[in-house]
C-alpha cells in the first residue's frame, strides 16, 4: 500500500524523482529551467503544495499545486 507525503525545502531529490516520473509518464522533453535553485525556491514557498506517492521507497505519484489567494 502506498504512504503519501507533503514535500519541504528540505526534500530536493524526491522533487526531482517526481519530475522525472512526470516526465516519463506525460512522454515530455525535459525543461532547463528546472535547476535546483529553481526548484529550492518552489519547495521553499509556502502556497506551493508537493504531494508524493511512495511504495517500497520509489516513488510512484504524485501532485503540486497553487494555494490561490
């Protein structure tokens, strides 16, 4: 069964797991402005929401969104 997890600052290379899973999975090239500087910065804001899935320590899914004012 899957366990699911909020990303912080403090998560950059789970971040970067899930990237490249979106990457994988939506067939999209990948994008150079998604350095970790640029990617700090996103976990670092806190109206950034990272969610994760993870199954036997690989993750397996996972959303972002917005807080909207």
């Amino acid at each position: 069964m899957p366990s699911f997890h909020f990303l912080s600052s403090e998560d950059l290379v789970s971040f970067h797991q899930l990237i490249q899973l979106f990457l994988q999975v939506f067939d999209e090239p990948a994008n150079g402005e998604l350095t970790d500087d640029f990617l700090s910065q996103r976990l670092s804001d806190p109206r950034f929401i990272v969610l994760v899935a993870r199954q036997d320590g690989q993750i397996i899914g996972g959303a972002t969104a917005y807080e909207l004012p």
